[in-house]
C-alpha cells in the first residue's frame, strides 16, 4: 500500500497566536492508517506536536471490500437457510394435504419459470442499474411478499394455489437478485478473493441443501406452516440489512444508460461480444454439452440403477443421493487454498476426463457378483462424492475467470445467457435420459455417458481454441 506522503514543504507552522519554527513530520502506522505529526518549535524553544490521522484511499477500500465479502456470504447463507427450510416444508405440507405429487411438481415449475423466462432480461436490466441496489431491494420485496402471502395463506385464500402464485413471484425476484450477485461480486469483494467468495458461497450453499431440509422439517412439525414463511420473510429482511450496509462504488454513463433502452440492442450486444470473445463461445458449448451428461447420471440414473436395478434400500439411496452435495464442498473448500485459480482452469479438462472415467467405474457394482449392499452403497458414495468434488473444480474457476474477465457493464447479461442456456439444456437431458434408459440397458447408457464426456476432453484439449486460452493464462 502506498503511504500518504505531505508534497507541500511547510516553512512554519501557525499554533495558537504563536509561529512556529517547522522541524518535520513523523509518521508511524496506526492499524489500516498513518498517523502522521508535525513537529515544530515556538518562540520559547518548546516543542510542539500536531498529529492527525490520515486514511489512504486503498487501505480504506481494502478493508471495505473485505468486509464486504464476509457480508455477502452471510446475507446469501441466511437467504438459503430460510428458502431451504420453506420448500422442504411446503413439500410436507401440499403432500399431506392433498396427497398429489403432480400438484407439488406445478409448484416447484412455477418457481423455475421465472429463470428461464426472464434470465436473460434480467441481466439486461441489472447492467444498466445499480447492482448493489437490485440486489438488496429484491430481498426486501421477496420479504415482504413472503409476509402477504403467509397472511394470504392464514385467512385460506387460494386454497394451496397460494403456494403457486408464491413460487413464481418469489422465483422473479431472486432471478434478478441472482443476476445482480453475479455481475457485481467482482466489485464488491478484492480481486484476489474473488475465487475465495465463490468457493466459500458454493460450499456454504451445499452444506445448506443438506442441513436446510432438517432444520424445515423440525421447524415444521415444531410450529407449523405459518411460522416456517415468517421465518423465510425475516431471513429475507436480514439479507436486505446486510447486502445494503455493504460498499459498493457504482459507476455509469448516463449518456450510455439513455441509450441502453432498447432491449433487443443490449441483448443484440451480448450474443455479439459471446461471438468475438472465441473462448466464451468455446466454453458455453461445453458447458451445455457436459450438463446434457451430468446432471441426468447426477438426479436420474444413478437413482434408478441403485434403486430399480440393485434393490437397495431408501436410506442406502439417500446416502448415494447426497455423496455429491459433500463432494461439492470438499472441491469448493480445496479451491480456497489455490492463490490463483488459473492452475486448475488449465486441467479443465483433466478434470472432466477424470469423470468419465468415474462414470464408467459405475458399472462395477452391477456387474461384478458378491458385494453386499452396504459395500455397494459405499462404492457409490465415493463415486459420486469424486464426481461432485472434480465437477465443482472445474466450474468455480471458469465463473470466477469469466467474473473478472468480462466489462461490469455486459457481466449481467452474459451470466444471464449462461444460467438460462443452462436451465433450457438440463431438462432436455432428463428427457433425452429417461427415454433411452427405458429402451435400452443401464449399462450401454453409463459407458456412452462417460465415453462421450472422454471424447469431449480429447476434442476440447487440442482445439486451437483452448491452447490459445492456456497459453494467455500461463502470460498472466
């Protein structure tokens, strides 16, 4: 950090109704300042002592920035500990009180459409406003909606279709809010933390899709539906406090913002920049060709094979079902003690060989006769838990590359392309999965599954593209 320093020479120095002779200035550090005293002599030879404190400008944002990033991750972790609690408490409660599972399915749809709707709008919106604000003023309203809704719900208006209407409105403002984190967490946090914040975030989130359901099903047998929603509205409230006490330095040209007002140009500026940054366009393409594999063998296959195929029972299949969850902690938590994450974007595809190879290590269990079922339940366990820590270490340090490297003013925008591309390709793969398990074996479809994901590792490691990319990044 550069000191401040005094440029001006001061030849005397006024103290009270006396001059005083200038002798110097003494500066010593006084925890993120300096403090600076002049020294000077009057007409009786005393010496005179002045000290102030001066405040750099980068300590001051230093210390802002980090603060920053200890209350982003609390706002988002109380955020997802009150969302976490409520679904697992709604699926109780619409399950037990009208026993259709297709109405609980309406529901969960209903807070999925407003991303796949008003992804890319919303980034579009969020590059042209205050980040900070959208974000914090989402929270606030998905609080206070929370609020009308539970008294909606008290006096039975709607019946359950309250939950729908809840899902949906609920889902449209954490879709902006969601944008607005990532296009300005790059802004928000130091540059050398940004890889830490979204490690620490993702971490933080799957230990709360496994604890979150537990602390709703207590909440909900403890107290009720009524409380478990206050609990969500207030989580909200809290989130808002934190994300608005937070510094951000919030910079456009308005000139620029007049101008921006024709939705079909800012997103015409999105697919543009996407088609001249080769690698950006290069790694969408991956990513939605890897989720058309991952997420199926993740939430689809490796439930029916150890279900339908191998029998095992619901507690041994819970067990399988959350290996990935710790696997994504354990690889979020591995990134952090990385100082640059450039050292693991270079293996991208190392990572993903790695899982194909895990995918195919799948069929062991099934084909070899002898393991009992608790052997079976922790072949998988470990198998699934690597896939979920390689999965996680391949993808943080592409967000974080794609957060620092892309203009504030187009990062909405383009993680706004990204989730909802996302969002459209992974049901196309449950489908596309769901059918060719019916047709065919399970075991044809995990060795195609993780042949493919080889073969994508060989194209992907010699494509010009990705060595050009390497190349730019071993510079750095």
């Amino acid at each position: 950090m550069p000191k401040s320093t005094c440029k001006k020479q001061i030849k005397s120095y006024s103290y009270g109704n006396k001059d005083n002779t200038f002798l110097g200035i003494v500066k010593k550090r006084h925890k993120l300042s300096y403090l600076s005293c002049i020294v000077t002599r009057n007409k009786r030879k005393e010496k005179v002592v002045v000290c102030f404190i001066n405040r750099p400008y980068e300590i001051t944002m230093e210390k802002k920035k980090k603060c920053n990033m200890y209350k982003l991750l609390l706002a988002n972790a109380i955020t997802e500990i009150g969302g976490n609690m409520y679904k697992f408490a709604l699926a109780m409660y619409v399950l037990n009180r009208s026993s259709s599972s297709l109405l609980y399915s309406v529901i969960v749809v209903c807070g999925i459409l407003p991303n796949v709707l008003l992804g890319i709008f919303s980034g579009i919106f969020v590059d042209r406003h205050n980040k900070k604000k959208v974000m914090a003023y989402s929270n606030l309203l998905s609080g206070v909606f929370v609020g009308i809704f539970m008294l909606l719900f008290k006096i039975q208006f709607l019946g359950l279709g309250i939950f729908a209407a809840y899902s949906f409105i609920i889902g449209v403002f954490q879709t902006y809010s969601n944008s607005a984190m990532n296009g300005s967490t790059p802004e928000l946090v130091l540059k050398e933390n940004v890889s830490k914040t979204n490690s620490l975030m993702q971490a933080c989130d799957s230990m709360i899709t496994i604890c979150g359901p537990i602390m709703g099903a207590v909440a909900y047998l403890k107290f009720g539906m009524v409380e478990v929603m206050i609990i969500d509205s207030i989580s909200f409230i809290i989130g808002f406090a934190l994300i608005q006490s937070m510094y951000y330095e919030y910079k456009t040209d308005n000139k620029q913002l007049l101008k921006a007002s024709d939705l079909k140009k800012d997103f015409s500026a999105i697919i543009e920049y996407i088609k001249q940054e080769k690698i950006i366009f290069f790694f969408l393409g991956m990513a939605l060709t890897i989720n058309l594999v991952y997420y199926p063998i993740r939430n689809s296959v490796i439930t029916y094979l150890s279900y339908n195929i191998l029998n095992l029972s619901e507690i041994n299949v819970s067990f399988i079902q959350a290996a990935t969850g710790v696997g994504t902690i354990l690889g979020a938590l591995t990134i952090i003690f990385f100082k640059k994450s450039n050292i693991i974007l270079k293996r991208f595809f190392v990572l993903l060989a790695a899982q194909g190879v895990l995918i195919l290590a799948l069929i062991i269990p099934g084909v070899v006769v002898g393991f009992t079922n608790i052997q079976i339940t922790v072949i998988y366990f470990v198998i699934m838990m690597l896939i979920g820590l390689l999965n996680v270490m391949q993808n943080l340090p592409l967000i974080t590359y794609f957060q620092v490297a892309t203009p504030e003013k187009l990062r909405g925008r383009l993680f706004s392309v990204f989730t909802t591309s996302l969002l459209l390709f992974t049901p196309l793969g449950m489908l596309i999965y769901g059918v060719v398990l019916n047709d065919n074996s399970w075991m044809v479809v995990l060795v195609a599954s993780g042949l493919i994901l080889i073969a994508l590792c060989i194209f992907g490691k010699n494509h010009k593209i990705f060595k050009k990319f390497v190349l730019s990044l071993e510079e750095e």
